[in-house]
C-alpha cells in the first residue's frame, strides 16, 4: 500500500524489510525503539525472513552486525544518542574493516543532564568515523534514504547512518509513500572483497604497523570522499525509479536570495517556510559526511549573507560542527557567515523563532554565534 | 601437527596461548570461523598483511568476540552453512570488559564454541591485574611491595557462573593435559547452543618462567588442585582429572616470577583455598546434584 498515513519509524521499518537484511540487531532506547519493535512484530507476524538478535547492548548490536556483515550479509541495526555513543569504538571499526552495515539513528540529545528529546549531537560527534551520514527533511526521505543507504553502502563498501529527528519524525504520523517492491532498485549483496567462508579462509580485522595503518587510513578517507559521486548517483537512479528526488542528492536548495540560511534536517521545513516568507534562500544538507564541499560552495556563491542553524555544538569552540565546517570551505569567500545553535535537547524552533533569527540577518558579524536561548 | 596455524607468527617460545589455540582448533578441523578478541594471539598472527592463519578468522575489538560470533553464528545459519563458530579471548577479554558480550551470547544460547584462555592477566599490555588473576599474583598493576603481597582477592570463578546460564556444557582444561582439552572440545561439539572451556595457558614472561616449563606447569596446576580439571554437563560436575592426593602447593608456585615473594602463610592459604574447591567439586560429583 504506497500511499498511507503511518507513523515515521513504522514507514522506515516497512522499508527495511523491503531491503532484506539477513540479520538485524536490536536494542531498546528511546526515541528509536518503534523501528525494532514494528520489525519484531512483523517476525513475530511471519513478514520478516531476517534473524533477529535481541542484543545486551548497543555495543554488542554492532558487534553482531559486524560479524554478520563479515559473512556477506547485509545487517542492519537502529538506535539513537547514547546507544550510538556506546557504539563509537565500533563505528570507527566497521569503517576501517570497509563493512557496509546501515544504521538508522533517530536522533537524541547525549546526557548529561540526560535528555530523550532531538537534538543532533548525537550523530554530528561521530562525523570522523568514516560512515556516511545522510539526514532526513521528512519521514518520506527517510523511507526514501533508508534503501538509498544500502545500495550506498554495498556499492562503495562504507557503512551509512541515516539520520532522523528522534519524535519530530520517529513518532510522527503522516503520509508517506512506503514502496510495495525495491526488488530493481537494491540488488542482492554480493560481497566480493571479504566474508568468512571455511571454503575460503581470509583474516579480517588485523592489526598494522605505522605505514600500512595510515596506507589504509588514507585509502578510508579517499573512499569517503569519492562517495558524493555514488550518492549523487543512487539517489538519481532512486528518482528516476520511484519519481521522487531531492536536490542533487547532497544538498536541495529552495528559494533565493541574497541571504541564504544553511541547515539540516527536520527543522529545514519550518526554515523553508521563513525563509520563503523573508525572501531568503534555504540550503538543506542532506549528506554531512562526505561533506559536500563543492555543492555548498557553488549553491553559496555570491550570497551576501549566510546563516547556518544547526543543532549540536562544537563545545569549547562555540557554534555546531556543519558552521566551521562551511566556513573552512568558504574561505575566501565575501559572504558574512554566522551560526545560530538550536534546538539542544529538543527547545522547540519555532516558525516565530525562525523569524527572528532571518530578521537578524543584517545585524550578524561574520563568525558570530548566537544560542537559542541566550 | 595440522597446518590451522601456520609457523611465523610471534608469538614467546614457550607460549601456552597459542599451544592451547592450535590444539583447540586441531580438534574442530578446518570447518570453522574464528572470532578474536583483541589480545597477544591478534598481535602475533596477524601483523596486516601477513596472517598465520588457514582458517577464517575475525577480530573486531577486545570486549565483543562473543557478540560478534553471535553475528556470525546466525548468519551463517541464515545462509545454510554449517560451520563451528568460535569465540577465543583472554581472561580480560572474556571474564573482565567482554564478560557482558559473552554472557549475552551464552542467554541468547546461539550455537558458539566460547574459549577462554586463561594466563591469568592482562600480558598483551604488559602483566596488569584481571578478575582471573591469583591471589597474591604479583602484576603491574597489583605488585608485591613491602606492604601489599600482590593481589588481594581470589580468581573469579568463571566458569560456574558461565554454566549458569543453564549451557549444555562447560569445562576447565589446561596446556598440561592436550588429550584432555581435545577431548573436551571435541565433546562440545556435540551440543548445540553455547559451550564454554576455559584453557589455563601460561604466559613465560607474565608469570616469569622458562620457556621450557609451560607444559610442566600447567599440568602441576592440576597436580595441586589449584587449576582442577573438570566439567560442568547439564548442570552436573564431574571432576576429569583425579587426583588422590593433592601436590603441595609450593610445587606449582615456586619457579614463578610472579610468586616469588610469598611468604609460607601465604603458599598455606592457597594450598587450602584449592584444597577446598577441589573437595567442594569432588562432593558436587558424588552428589550427582544438579547445579544448574
């Protein structure tokens, strides 16, 4: 049933059945635990062909998707905040070991004080882990980004969390259009590289010495960065096939203006409409890793006046992560550059907050950051 | 000797680890898949690109060998292949920072072979404390000095709380008795679901003995009753290895870097602290009870 009105984590739990992941691990934590539980009860309802493993730990969920991974099949796994925090050794060593393994992240603020509510801190620490990260705008998107990742993943042998607002779109309940069959579009995991197979025995997950240890550590950044052009594509491909894209796959821009605002995520639809309002142009980063440099730079050029507004923050530095990430790429650049950092522990951005923040434009100096709440 | 583990690797003359790796693998043959945990046994087989081993093998951190042979496990199953899956760490990997993993793997009761290879410390960083090290072991983090005589508390007993988790089958075994280790792993093998044999193997420079004596001492281990070689099937302990009467416990300790400060009250307590579970098991066994 493509059309229906179902609640965000329940669409992308459709979805990922739809991908056919061989084993999936799950975890309990808040707000993501609607993904696995909707996929139990569809094992439970006969639905799923997947093992489930009910894990101890969010450590232990990617440590059984790594070795599932390490078999040839595609594993998969949900969580959020802490639990993604708890996974952070492993993040960095399912990159390192080229395992395309797909997360969903709903996204929570990371204690202390603890706090369930959205913020993007959770993900944007993890950005130098080597995972491609993709942020959804909406629940549609994240349906849309969820089978995207796989073929991402399996085709550039890169792990990737896609990224969705904990409650803002995890428990909302809205139309989305679930796809019945992906069979074209995601093509069975053939592993070829690596997979540990008695008929043909390889070690996986050595250790090395200084030069082979930085060899691959260069070889990880380069297939980074040489994923834009695998994304770019997949997400084209997916448009073709389903009729439904987003800018070029890596940012969307909506709008004009001499003042653009740059954000991510699901605050970018309250954004767009201020910014329409205030004749102001949005860019929506939909990739934050591999960060989209030569699209921003080219969807900036010659703006007068930049506004990133993000939700996490580079503590100790000031600002979030994506504004001294964009302003290191527009070096040079005559645009004024400034950062609002909001939304931290879920503060509701407000379409009235949103207006003050485009009314501020003019009254901004290049590099200021402003709080939410200050 | 099969060719599993090939000869290259680092690993110390006289290391028990890798004595008690070949021998566990030697039992199972060539259809498996081994997970690693982080430890001497990554270090000296696999220095990228080079790898000693003619199996499959998998090493991911220090703490998850068991959840990842989880993921394997069932993985593999999904594709209908059979293969004996392989859980091998330390006794910090296994009874220390992996201990959750690998109680997790046994509740879950996927089908997973978990060894523990016991040299009683931390060696690979360089002889710290674990849960598995003796009392009054002297290590780099719990050394003897003119106040302290090494570490303060007894070894965790691993292997009951890991048969409580209600497996089919967990054993001790040592380098000393290899006919006795095959035999169990090849025993384990036979049960479906998780199993658990924990290998005493001792580490030359960690305890501070000579190469040449890794075999004899772990069998004096056994010999004195201070490493007792039995089994846990079903929840019922039977005692693999009888001794009539124990060996004193000076036998074991003396020779031994590690021990070499223990004053007679000392090697006293440890010879009746092993004199004690070795009757608490023999009357465990006469009982026939059910522990678990």
């Amino acid at each position: 049933m493509p059309n229906q009105i179902i609640e965000g984590s329940q669409a992308v739990a459709k979805m990922v059945r739809l991908c056919k992941p061989k084993v999936l691990a799950m975890y309990p934590i808040t707000p993501s635990t609607h993904i696995p539980e909707t996929l139990a009860q569809m094992k439970a309802n006969g639905e799923l062909d997947g093992t489930i493993i009910r894990v101890e730990s969010e450590f232990s969920a990617l440590s059984a998707c790594i070795g599932a991974s390490s078999t040839g099949v595609r594993a998969y796994t949900a969580t959020s905040s802490q639990g993604l925090a708890l996974m952070h050794e492993l993040l960095f060593a399912t990159a390192g070991m080229r395992l395309p393994i797909v997360i969903n992240v709903v996204n929570r603020a990371l204690s202390a004080p603890l706090n369930i509510f959205n913020d993007h801190q959770d993900s944007m620490s993890e950005r130098d882990s080597g995972w491609i990260q993709l942020y959804a705008g909406t629940n549609q998107e994240a349906v849309d980004m969820t089978v995207q990742a796989f073929r991402i993943a399996e085709e550039c042998l890169l792990p990737v969390m896609v990224c969705m607002d904990g409650f803002y779109l995890s428990h909302t309940y809205e139309v989305v259009d679930v796809p019945d069959d992906i069979k074209g579009f995601l093509p069975d995991y053939q592993p070829e590289h690596c997979y540990l197979d008695p008929n043909k025995p390889m070690t996986i997950g050595t250790w090395a010495m200084p030069e082979p240890y930085m060899k691959l550590r260069k070889e990880l950044n380069d297939a980074a960065e040489k994923s834009v052009g695998t994304i770019q594509k997949v997400h084209d491909d997916y448009a073709k096939a389903f009729g439904r894209g987003y800018g070029d796959g890596l940012i969307e821009v909506t709008g004009e203006g001499s003042t653009a605002i740059v954000s991510i995520g699901s605050v970018c639809q309250n954004i767009e409409a201020v910014a329409k309002e205030k004749g102001m142009q949005l860019v929506r980063v939909r990739c934050f890793r591999p960060f989209p440099r030569q699209q921003l730079i080219g969807a900036l050029k010659g703006k007068k006046s930049i506004i990133v507004i993000e939700k996490n923050a580079a503590l100790g530095l000031g600002g979030g992560a994506m504004f001294h990430e964009l302003r290191s790429a527009l070096k040079g650049s005559d645009a004024k550059i400034a950062c609002y950092v909001v939304g931290l522990g879920g503060v509701d951005v407000t379409l009235d907050y949103l207006r003050k923040v485009a009314d501020s434009a003019d009254s901004l100096g290049d590099g200021e950051v402003r709080w939410q709440n200050e | 000797m099969s060719d599993i583990l090939a000869p290259g690797h680092t690993a110390c003359a006289g290391c028990g680890e890798i004595i008690g790796e070949r021998v566990v693998l030697e039992a199972i043959g060539k259809n498996v898949v081994v997970c690693q945990a982080t430890g001497c046994m990554e270090i000296t087989t696999t220095s990228f690109p080079t790898t000693a081993w003619k199996v499959p093998w998998i090493h991911v951190t220090f703490e998850n060998a068991s959840a990842v042979a989880s993921g394997v496990a069932e993985a593999l199953a999904q594709q209908g292949k059979k293969a004996t899956v392989v859980a091998i760490g330390g006794d910090g990997g296994m009874m220390d920072i992996g201990f959750q993993a690998l109680s997790g793997a046994m509740e879950r009761g996927h089908n997973i072979l978990h060894v523990i290879t016991d040299n009683e410390a931390y060696m690979n960083t360089g002889i710290q404390r674990s849960s598995g090290t003796p009392k009054y072991a002297s290590t780099t983090t719990s050394p003897a000095g003119s106040v302290l005589p090494g570490k303060g508390e007894w070894k965790k007993d691993i292997l009951m709380v890991c048969a409580a988790h209600h497996i089919p089958y967990a054993a001790t075994a040592s380098v000393g008795y290899l006919d006795d280790l095959k035999a169990k792993v090849k025993k384990a093998m036979e049960y479906e679901g998780p199993k658990v044999i924990q290998v005493l193997t001792p580490c030359v420079p960690g305890w501070g003995t000579d190469p040449s004596k890794t075999v004899s001492l772990a069998k004096s281990a056994v010999e004195t009753g201070i490493w007792p070689l039995y089994e846990i099937e079903h929840g019922k302990v039977k005692i693999t290895h009888k001794t009539k009467e124990l060996r004193p416990p000076e036998e074991y300790l003396t020779g031994q870097k590690r021990f070499k400060h223990l004053k007679p009250e000392h090697i006293a307590a440890i010879g009746e602290h092993a004199k004690a579970n070795y009757e608490r098991l023999l009357s465990l066994e006469t009982s026939s009870l059910q522990l678990f």
